[in-house]
C-alpha cells in the first residue's frame, strides 16, 4: 500500500491511498462496480464506519475504465473520501482520497487526472 498526506494546515490533513488487490489466484476477478458495492454493503452489513453515501459511477482514468463511490467516516472530524477502482491484470486497484472537507476532497479528485499506466 502506498499512502501520501498532503497537509493542510497543523490540525488536518487530506489523504491519497493507493491499494492493491491481487486476485490471480480466484476463479473469478470482479468488476470494479461489482467490487465497489460489496464493499459498500460490506460496510452496511458489518456498521462498520465508512458510509457509502454514492452509488458507483463510472469514469476516465488515463484511458482506463473507473469506478468511484463516495463515502463519509466520522472521527474526531468527518471525514470526505471517494473510493476510485480500477480492474486491471488481475487486480483491484484503488485510489481512496480523503479530506476534512468537500472541497479539499475535489482537489484531490484533480490528481486522477495525472496517474498514467504504462502496458
């Protein structure tokens, strides 16, 4: 997993998680839809603290095929975060960018646009 905070000022900060799933040893590799709303009712089912607040929508990275899902966490500040998937060679790729805010989260949503794959 590879993480970068990006501060805002001393008390907060936004967040950019990069996950990856390796799903080469399962039968089937789920879409990334799919893969958002199991994770979403996963969530629900558990009352676990990330409330899905979206339903997937799909969009353009790079070229590629996502799916993002808003969802809020409470802590000592609600947090703001979208869940970004991409399937891509037997895996589940994730972007999960966080924020304090509604704002800082759509300056994150701005850094989608300069991730580049290489084949």
């Amino acid at each position: 997993m590879a993480e970068a905070k990006l501060w805002t000022d001393g008390k907060h900060h936004r967040m950019v998680r990069i996950l990856s799933t390796d799903t080469s040893t399962r039968p089937d590799t789920p879409s990334a839809e799919e893969f958002l709303n199991f994770v979403a009712d996963t969530n629900r089912k558990f009352g676990l603290s990330e409330n899905y607040i979206s339903k997937p929508e799909s969009l353009d990275v790079s070229g590629r095929i996502a799916w993002k899902a808003y969802f809020n966490q409470e802590g000592s500040v609600q947090w703001h975060s979208v869940n970004v998937v991409i399937v891509a060679k037997k895996h589940i790729l994730q972007f999960i960018l966080t924020s304090p805010d509604e704002d800082g989260l759509r300056s994150l949503e701005t850094l989608l646009r300069t991730v580049h794959f290489k084949n």
